[in-house]
C-alpha cells in the first residue's frame, strides 16, 4: 500500500512543495534570529520566495552552523511545544542539537513508516531494531515508525548480537533494522553460534547510516538470505526517513520530497548541478516546526534523477551516497573516497567484506596502508591475490596502496555499537 503523494504528477508535487517552502521560510524568518540574519545579509525576503524556483536565492545552512548555534539556536518554537530532543555526535567539537514538536514526531513516524512500507514490510510483521536507542537518531526513528506501520518492534537496540540472534530466531523477526557492517556482524555471530543466519526468519535487511557499496550489499542479502533495502537520513533534517529504496526495484533511494526538498550542488563552487551529475546533497525540511532547516548542505555526494521508477513512485531517486564531501582522501594528488576503495576489493570471492585504510605522513609524502580481511578458510596464494588486487585498484581508479596486507579473518575488529571506521588518519 502506498500513500497518494507518492504517485503524484510532478507538477501537482512541486505546487504543493512551493506552498510548503513559503510557509517554511517564513516561519524561519520570523522565528530564527539566525535565518533572518542571513536572509537579510543575503537582501532576500520571504516575499521573494514564491516557489522552489526561487530555492537557489537562499543562503546555504552548514554544520559549522549548527555548532554555531548550539544548543538551540536554530530552534523555531517555544520551549513549551518540545516533544523530543535528540544530537548527532560529529568527530570533533559539540554535537548539534536537534528537536520535534508533537506534530514533527508524527512526520517522522508518518515518513518511516512509509519507508517500511516502501521496503516491502507490512502491518503485523515483526521489526527486530537493532539501531542504537538514545540521542542517536536511528533507534527511535525506526521505532516509532514501525510502530505507525502497524509491525511489533521488538527494541533490541544495538550490540548485544549473540541474544539479538536469539532473538530473531525465538521471536520470528521479518525484519532487522541496523547499519550494514552490523549486519554483517550479524550474521558472523549466528554462524559462530551455529546457527546458519540464511535459516532465520528475515526476509528484509533495512540498512543505513553508513555508506553501503553493492557489493557490500550483496554480502548482506547472501549471508542473511534476506533482502537488502537501504535507507538514508540525517538528524539535521529530521533522522532516518528521508530516502528509502523501493523493494520493487531497489535502484535508488526515493527521496520522500513532500517533505524533504533536494538540491545537488558543486561542493567546490556551491552552484546547482543538472540531474544525474554527483555533487554535493542540499536539502530543505518543507514540512518542519521545531525546527525548519534551509538549504542544509550536508556533505553527503551523490546525484539524483527524475525518471520514473519501475514501482510507480514519481519522487527523485538519489543515487547510494559515495562518501561525504569531509570523507574524500586525497592521497598522493589522487582524490578517492573509501567506498570506491570498498567497491574494487570486494568484488574478490576471496575477500571477507572487511577492510581498514591507514593514512600517514612520512616527510611531505602520503603514505596510505590498506589492509583486507581473506575469506574464512582461505588456502589459496597470498601473493598472487596481493597483485591482482593491485591491478584491479591501479585499472579502476588510477592508484594503488603503499602498503597492501591481506590478514585472516576475523582479525579486523568489529563494530558492534553505532558506526563503522574503516579510515585511520594518522596525518
Ligand atoms: O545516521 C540517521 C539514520 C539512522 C539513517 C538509521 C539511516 C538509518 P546521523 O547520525 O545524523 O543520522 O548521521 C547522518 O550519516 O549525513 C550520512 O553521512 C550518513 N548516512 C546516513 N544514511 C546513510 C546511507 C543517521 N544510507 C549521516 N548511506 C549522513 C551513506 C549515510 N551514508
């Protein structure tokens, strides 16, 4: 079952978009001193946004403004009419915080549940959510929207896995909730366990959080015998439930545009790009109370396309995110993001989906170490592997590690709790 909005016609879309936008601005306006700030520095008034046609006059939010504005800057609504608060913890300095008004939780729960739907799920299945509960966003998203959908949620929370296992194959889970790398860790416990994870229940893996690569997605859909459906979202704009792929076609994530409204730009010059050129993610909540966000540009690269997609859904795809713009390793003059590193190395049967990058400094050179995990079990030659992973990364993207270490598995540690590093820069 599907909502009406999601096969709207693009013109009846965009109508209701630009109705959204004008109530959005405005409200920022009057209510944020930071947005009428810069609106005023930028010379735009909310008169002069008549419809997303006119989106490219506002000025951009980054995260440096969040950090900014921390604690509550940026919220829109009196204290009284919070619901929730939640933050996203960065690598360095405060987290941002982020709010809901009663009518903002019900959003989030409206669009998770839709995503469930999209993912194939339905009322009365069972959704073991193994995100992190807590400030993190994606614990109690997925909570309350499996709980709008109509599922049982079982609350398992992360780590934990040897009962989560237990879980799923005591209480017949559907569906699990997690990062991928969780979901590999997953099914890694299970067979330790000697329970062959392809035997349980599940039929729908609903990753996200993390970058995922196809191969890595493959991974996940063959050791769990289940279906890999990937979501996308940020706490800035609300938490999980911005953009799910369609079980039906599982070709880019559909954007759930009514509320969420996407710009790709130049990271470099900060212009509009044309559908299907990769650029930096921009976004504006069109629906949001406590707190309205314009123009966020949130790091993420990707690109988006318009066409219709086999399930009937009219909203913009975007593609799986590459990497964040903060993520690109420029190594040797050579700019690369991890998940392309990912992409090449997995394609190997005799590699485990498991890999670290170390980066150093030595004099004014670079110096970049990758390390792989082989496959369980692996007899074959380790040199030979060695060469061919290096012909691949040298054909493919033009650059080869100083350092390749092909190690047993099971050696690189695990993530168990909240999300994966794979880049150590020691610079
Ligand atoms: O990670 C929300 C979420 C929870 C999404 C559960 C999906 C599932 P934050 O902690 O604020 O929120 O981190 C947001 O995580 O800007 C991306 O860089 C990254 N991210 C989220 N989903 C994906 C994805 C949640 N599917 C940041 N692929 C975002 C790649 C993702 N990166």
């Amino acid at each position: 079952m599907t909502e009406e909005i999601e096969h709207a016609s693009r013109s009846e879309l965009r109508e209701l978009q630009s109705a959204r936008l004008r109530t959005t601005v405005e409200r920022a306006y009057e209510n944020v001193p930071f947005y009428r700030d810069a609106l005023d520095e930028a010379g735009v008034t909310p008169g002069d946004i008549r419809g997303v046609e006119d989106l490219h006059e506002l000025p951009f939010t980054t995260k440096a403004d969040f950090r900014d504005q921390y604690p509550d800057g940026l919220f829109a609504v009196d204290d009284d009419e919070l619901r929730r608060i939640h933050a996203s913890s960065g690598t360095t300095g405060k987290p941002k915080i982020v709010a809901y008004t009663e009518a903002d939780l019900e959003l989030w729960h409206g669009v998770m549940a839709r995503s469930m739907r999209a993912a194939g799920l339905e009322p009365g299945d069972t959704v073991q959510n193994a995100y992190g509960y807590g400030l993190f966003t994606g614990g109690l998203g997925f909570h309350g929207g499996a709980e709008a959908l109509g599922a049982t949620v079982i609350p398992s929370s992360s780590g934990n896995t040897q009962r989560q296992v237990e879980l799923a194959q005591d209480l017949g889970s559907d569906a699990i909730g997690c990062t991928p790398s969780y979901a590999l860790y997953f099914a890694e416990t299970a067979e330790e366990l000697g329970v062959d994870p392809r035997e349980l229940p599940l039929s729908v893996v609903l990753y996200g959080a993390e970058p995922c690569t196809e191969p890595m997605r493959e991974e996940i859909e063959t050791r769990l015998g289940a279906t890999g459906i990937e979501n996308y979202g940020l706490s800035e704009l609300i938490g999980p439930g911005v953009a799910v792929e369609c079980a039906k076609a599982q070709d880019g994530l559909h954007i759930w545009e009514d509320h969420f409204y996407p710009e790709v730009i130049d990271p470099e010059t900060g212009e509009p790009l044309p559908e299907g050129e990769e650029g930096e993610l921009v976004l504006t909540s069109l629906s949001k109370e406590a707190l309205p966000v314009l123009r966020y540009r949130t790091g993420d690269m990707t690109s988006l396309t318009y066409d219709e997609c086999d399930c009937g859904r009219t909203m913009v795809r975007m593609d799986g995110v590459t990497g964040r713009a903060d993520d690109l390793l420029i190594v040797r003059g050579v700019n690369l993001y991890p998940s392309q590193i990912e992409d090449v190395v997995l394609e190997f049967d005799d590699v485990a989906p498991q890999y670290r990058i170390d980066l150093y400094r030595e004099g004014n050179l670079d110096r970049m170490e990758l390390t792989v995990e082989l496959v369980d079990g692996f007899d074959g030659d380790r040199e030979e592997l060695c060469d061919r992973i290096r012909t691949r990364l040298q054909n493919a993207l033009s650059f080869t590690p100083d350092e390749l270490e092909l190690v047993e598995y099971g050696s690189i540690e695990r993530t168990e709790v909240g999300k994966v590093k794979r880049v150590y820069d020691h610079r």
